[in-house]
C-alpha cells in the first residue's frame, strides 16, 4: 500500500483480505486517476482549440453543443486542477463530482484536508462541502456585487445566466456564490 493513508490496524488484516483491500485501492486510484486526466485532456482542449473546434469536441464526446453544460464546467474544474490533484490520487475520490466540489476548497484548506485525513477516498460531496463551510479565519473585506434581476425574468432565463457564471467562475477564476432564492448573485 505504498503511498496510501495509513489504515488503522492493517497489519492485524489476514494476507488474503489485505491483498483483496489492495487490488480494489490500486483500481479505485486508477479510477481517479483516469478521471482527472480524462478533465484534464478537455480542460487542454478548451484552452487550446477555437471555440467551434471545442464544441465539435463536445459531441464528439456525447455532450453536445451547450458550451454552460453544468458537467462540462464541472469537468473543466476538474482540469484545471489536475497538477493539484496529482500527489494525491490514492487518497482522492473516485467521482467526478466530489473532485468538482473538492476544487472549491482554498489551496490551503485543500492540503490541509488531504493532509490530516479529512478527505478521503470514500469522501462524499456533502462531505467536502461541510469543509467549505467550516468557519474561516477573518479575510480582509472583500468586494461585494449584487445583481438585481428584472421581476420579470422567467426560470429558463435564470437557469441559463447561472451556467453562464458557473463558466465564468472557471474562466476568471471568480469566487461567488450564487443565490438565486434571493433574486441575487453575491461574489464572496
């Protein structure tokens, strides 16, 4: 198990079970490993090809033409964050949405989680989202925005302008929650 948090009590395991819990970490990783470099490919290609090359990519791959689809962003993300990921495969998720939430995590937080055993490979998404809202120290005031919405704007259009930030929030590396209950968009 060479790389891998240490498991308490692994030695006292039999040899058989040992090697079974084994063989499924190795795949579990490979797992996780092939999903990051699979977002990390696109993440490439989006930065690398012409906005029309891009979206023949997405149906080539079965996503279709809807550049604010919520899983290409989603994976995008991921991409992005792929050299972060690296050192530690064996300890991450094998989903592409709890990496996704995973990426929401500050750097420091982020080390910090993988480091003491916060995040582990069985994490789940609302596990790493109980991270993010762990109380933070104090930041310097920050910027605040808020969007005022027209009364008259219908939940198809609200729906596409809250992709169109989700893929802004990549492409500029925004912070933001978005809070459309409220009828606002407030960036933290």
């Amino acid at each position: 198990m060479e790389g891998s948090v240490a498991i308490s009590g692994w030695e006292a395991l039999p040899d058989q079970v040992r090697s079974y819990a084994t063989e499924f970490l190795t795949f579990s990783k490979s797992s996780t490993e092939n999903t990051v470099r699979m977002c990390e490919v696109l993440y490439q290609a989006k930065n690398k090809l012409e906005s029309e090359q891009f979206t023949s990519l997405q149906k080539a791959i079965g996503y279709g033409s809807d550049a604010s689809s919520k899983t290409i962003i989603k994976y995008l993300q991921i991409g992005k964050y792929a050299e972060k990921f690296r050192p530690y495969l064996d300890r991450l998720p094998n989903t592409w949405t709890t990496l996704y939430e995973i990426t929401q995590l500050p750097s420091e937080k982020f080390i910090e989680a993988m480091e003491t055993g916060l995040i582990t490979a069985s994490s789940r998404g609302m596990d790493v989202k109980a991270i993010i809202k762990e109380p933070q120290k104090p930041a310097e005031a920050e910027p605040l925005v808020i969007l005022h919405l027209g009364k008259s704007i219908d939940r198809a259009k609200l729906l596409k302008l809250s992709q169109e930030i989700e893929a802004m929030k990549i492409d500029y590396e925004l912070h933001m929650e978005l809070n459309f209950a409220a009828n606002k968009i407030i960036e933290v």
